[in-house]
C-alpha cells in the first residue's frame, strides 16, 4: 500500500492562525491610535509655544506694551515663515501680548 500525504495547511491551522493575527491587531491599534493622538497633541503644544515666542519678539521690535492686540498677520512671515495649522483640525487664535496663544482644542489637552 502507498500512502500519499497532501502537502498543505488544514482548515484548523488556518483558523488558528487567522485568530492569532486578529488578536494580536485587537492588541495593537488601540496603541497606535493613542500614539498619534498624543503625537498630534504634541505638535499642537509647539506650534503655540512657537506662536508665544513669536509673538513676544515683535512686541520687542515693535515696542508693543503687554496690553497692545497682535494678529497672526503681524508674526507671519518676518516672526514665523508661515501660520501654524494645529494637526487634528483646530484652529489658533490671540488676543494680547501679555496672553498666551490657544488653541480651539483646548479639552483635547492643547494648551500651554
């Protein structure tokens, strides 16, 4: 008698290994969602504490007083070689010289 094995995989193994991965990635985006939130909060941070820098040296050149309005007109692009955009969507605004930039999100955790 010949007995002739078939080469390959089963169902079961298949399964199993279609499980693994499943689990696995189960495991993983969660992370790598979390990662790019925190990397886009980030981003968000500098690009205010860039403003702040920005804003404090025109009021120097321009003998601006803390009280004195800036607009992002007046940083881009002699302080800054052009506007911020904060990378999840919101949106940056100033008020004075003595106030710190925010950002429209603030209760995602961008804030100075």
């Amino acid at each position: 008698m010949i007995f002739r094995r078939k080469k390959g995989f089963t169902l079961v193994e298949i399964m199993i290994v279609v499980a693994i991965i499943g689990l696995l990635a189960a495991i993983a985006i969660p992370n790598f969602v979390k990662a790019r939130d925190t990397a886009q909060k980030n981003a968000c941070i500098a690009n205010l504490k860039q403003i702040q820098g920005a804003t404090q040296v025109w009021a120097i050149d321009a003998n601006k007083s803390g009280s004195d309005t800036v607009l992002m007109n007046d940083l881009v692009p002699n302080y800054i070689k052009k506007t911020p955009t904060c990378p999840k969507g919101g949106t940056y605004s100033l008020t004075n010289v003595d106030t710190s930039p925010t950002c429209s999100l603030t209760a995602d955790g961008h804030t100075l």
